[in-house]
C-alpha cells in the first residue's frame, strides 16, 4: 500500500512467489499519487508533460517518481522510467486494470485528481463496478462503506512469472 509497485514485486519474486497474481491499489495514473504504480510503469512515455499525458517527451525529459506514501519524491528521466517499465514487464505476462468501486463527481473531484482536466482523466479510468452506495449495498448486504470521491483508488492486477 503506497508503495511502488516495482520493488514489492521484486521482493515477492526473491522470497519465491511464481505464478501468483498481484492485486495493487494506489495504481495511480502519471503524475498524481504517492507511488511509482504500475499504471505508470505501463506507460512508456512517462508522461513528462502533466497537462497532456501518455505524449513522450525527449529522453532526458523528468518524471514525477514518488515512494514511501510520498515521503520519497523527485524526478527520473524517461530513459530510467523505461528501464524500470521494462523490467516489470519481465516480471509478469498479465497486467489488468481493474475498475473501481463507485464512480468519481467530475465537477467535485477530490483536489488530488484536479490536476487533469476531466476529459482527459476520464480516459484514463474504467467505468466503475456501482454507480451508487444503494447499488453496492445491495450487491454486498450489511457492508458498510464510506462512498467518498477523495476515496476512489485506481486498481490493477498482475500476475507474476
């Protein structure tokens, strides 16, 4: 949790994991969150430019890199992001993206997803699993959840060679 996703799955394969499928929330898109995720590693550009993602930038160009719940911040180039991105792909065959819970406000999202415009975020989410607390409640009788915008977490799976 909060944690890059890279070096969770290295350390899994060290203490020998194999064909096991990882789930990872905190999967942020390129430049939000507070960890280098998969999600990120899965774009080869980097997406140095936050106001037009997925759009590669010049090698030397800077990533945002986070770790460690953010504790750890700082930029890397696109060549080491690409670098990094290649030896995840190394460590699985499958990566998934998983739709979230419940749906985000587009108008009153939580300020850490106001560094995208809407449009552009919303191509970088899947459509969520419930429309409505009332929907997941009936879906999961007597499960209490908190149906919050600034709690809406981006998910993937992978499964580990």
């Amino acid at each position: 949790d909060h944690q890059s996703h890279l070096p969770r799955l290295k350390a899994l394969k060290s203490h020998g994991f194999t064909n096991t499928w990882i789930v990872f929330d905190d999967n942020w898109p390129p430049n939000i969150g507070d960890c280098h995720s998969a999600k990120k590693l899965m774009d080869p550009t980097g997406s140095p430019d936050i106001k037009h993602p997925y759009t590669m930038g010049a090698p030397d160009a800077k990533v945002m890199f986070r770790d460690n719940f953010g504790k750890k911040r700082g930029t890397i180039s696109v060549t080491e992001h690409q670098a990094m991105a290649k030896e995840f792909r190394s460590l699985v065959d499958v990566y998934v993206e998983v739709p979230a819970l419940h749906p985000v406000d587009w108008i009153l999202r939580p300020n850490w997803l106001k560094v995208y415009d809407a449009t552009v975020l919303a191509k970088m989410m899947q459509k969520p699993l419930f429309r409505t607390a009332e929907e997941f409640e009936a879906f999961v009788p007597g499960h209490v959840v908190n149906w919050k915008e600034e709690y809406y977490t981006f998910f993937g799976a992978a499964r580990l060679v």
